[in-house]
C-alpha cells in the first residue's frame, strides 16, 4: 500500500514550519516541507531533523504554475496522490510599505489568492477521496470586514463559482488602480485576499464533497512571526494548532468551514470577533 503524503506550502518558517513539525509528530505518512527558496527549505529541514524529525524536502512556488505542475508529477508518480494539503504559503505587505495601493493589491492578490487557486487546481486532482485540504486564511478573512452590504451578499452566495469569484478578487485590484476601492472593500488588500480564500474555500467544499474531500479554512491566530513583525501574542506551535487539529483531528463532518484559532467552528458572515 502506498505512503499516505502531507504537504506544506511555505513550510520553511513561521506557522507553515510549526506546521510541518506537528505533521511529522503525528501524521502516519511522509511529510513534505516544500518552499520557494530552495536553500532556506533544506536548511529547515536539517533543523527538525535535529529535533529527530524526519520531513521530506521539495521545492514549490505556487506563484509559478510549472513549479507546482513538476512537484505534483513527482508525487503522483512516487506516491500517486496526497492525503493532506496544507496551503500556508502568503504574503503581506507592512503598514508601512512604500509601495502603492495599486501595486500591493495587486501583487496580495497574485500570490493569497490566484496562486493558492492555481495550486489547488494542479494538485486537487491528486488529492485521494477522503482527503483533508486546510486553507490558511484569518481572522482578516472574515467576511464582516468588507464594508459592502452588496459585495458581502455576492461573496456569501452558496451559488458563487470560482470564475464569478475571481472576477470579483480583479475587481477590486482594478478599483486599488483607481481608487475607488476603500468604500467598497475597505483598504487592506490582505484582508481582500484572505477573504476571497475563505470564500474559495466554500466553494471548493461544495465541488468535492462527492469525493469525502474536506476542505476547510482556518485563522491560527495572532502569531509571533515575520508576516506580523513578531508583534503576534501566540508562539507558532500554538498557531499551528488549529491548523493541525483540521489535518488530523477533526470529525469528518466539519467540511467547508471557517474555523477560529481555538478549533471552534466559527460564523463566516457573522458579527466580527475578537482576534486570538
């Protein structure tokens, strides 16, 4: 029988490292540690080995579609399929970022939105029946952050489809370009970006159920690491949790949800909620 197969996007630090050494603690399979950066990627790796951890290593750049198809063709040729997909990998500009509006929107969206939506359309027809997909969004992907009343309803319509969905995520790159956006979307594009994940999410669910595929999006919580200039109050191990209890512990019956950093199911389109 073939290895069961966990894989971790931007695995290298931060919550995806803590995530990955959860994995390799508890998953009955091989863990896969992959990254962008190649020589930041094994040199994680060596540090959990030294913890006696054994992740595998693999490069992957969900930005570049060609990176993503070479490493599905790997894994599907050693393994043929995976088991658990951790899509981690993000960025986020700082609140004082030089660039302009125009310029960090667009790029949030590129690499939180489209290139997690390219890599799951790679990667999702290897994915084994009664797989476990986790979605690493935010307390930001929460829909009562968007301050349209009309946006909120299109982006909550269980008839949404991923093509309406990305024509709304390019819809607000054009308004950033205008500047017509923070009536509408508010002015954080990272908030943009983590909603139209969790969104995604929603809609990912409702296209795999028939193959016992769980999909489901998670806010880990405030953690200590670069993407929050270590202003974040919980370790990355704690932020891990919860991402960690959706790959290996939940009840098959939580599918589809957007779940908050103390593993509660929580409302998507509900009254906003205090960080964790």
């Amino acid at each position: 029988m073939a290895s069961k197969v966990a894989v971790v996007t931007g695995g290298n630090k931060g919550i995806g490292f803590a995530i990955v050494r959860g994995l390799c603690k508890r998953f009955e399979g091989v863990v896969y540690l992959t990254s962008r950066d190649e020589e930041r990627g094994k040199k994680a790796v060596s540090e959990l080995n030294k913890e006696g951890l054994s992740p595998l290593y693999h490069q992957l750049d969900i930005t570049v579609k060609e990176s993503v198809e070479v490493f599905r063709d790997y894994i599907k040729e050693k393994y043929g399929g995976i088991d658990v997909l951790v899509n981690n990998a993000a960025i986020a500009f700082k609140v004082n970022a030089k660039e302009s509006v125009a310029v960090q929107a667009a790029e949030t969206l590129r690499v939180n939105y489209f290139s997690v939506l390219t890599t799951c359309e790679v990667l999702f027809p290897i994915l084994r029946n009664g797989a476990r997909v986790v979605n690493v969004s935010s307390s930001c992907g929460h829909l009562s952050h968007i301050k349209s009343e009309t946006l909120r309803n299109r982006l909550k319509d269980p008839k949404l489809t991923i093509p309406e969905l990305s024509e709304l995520m390019n819809q607000y790159i054009e308004d950033a370009k205008q500047g017509t956006h923070s009536d509408k979307w508010g002015n954080s594009s990272y908030v943009v970006s983590k909603v139209g994940l969790t969104a995604l999410t929603m809609i990912q669910q409702r296209q795999l159920n028939d193959r016992d595929i769980k999909v489901n999006a998670v806010h880990p919580g405030y953690v200590d690491t670069d993407m929050t200039s270590h202003k974040g109050r919980l370790t990355v191990d704690e932020g891990a949790v919860a991402p960690l209890f959706l790959a290996l512990d939940a009840p098959d019956t939580v599918r589809g949800q957007y779940v908050w950093c103390d593993k509660r199911i929580v409302d998507w389109d509900g009254p906003k909620l205090r960080d964790g």
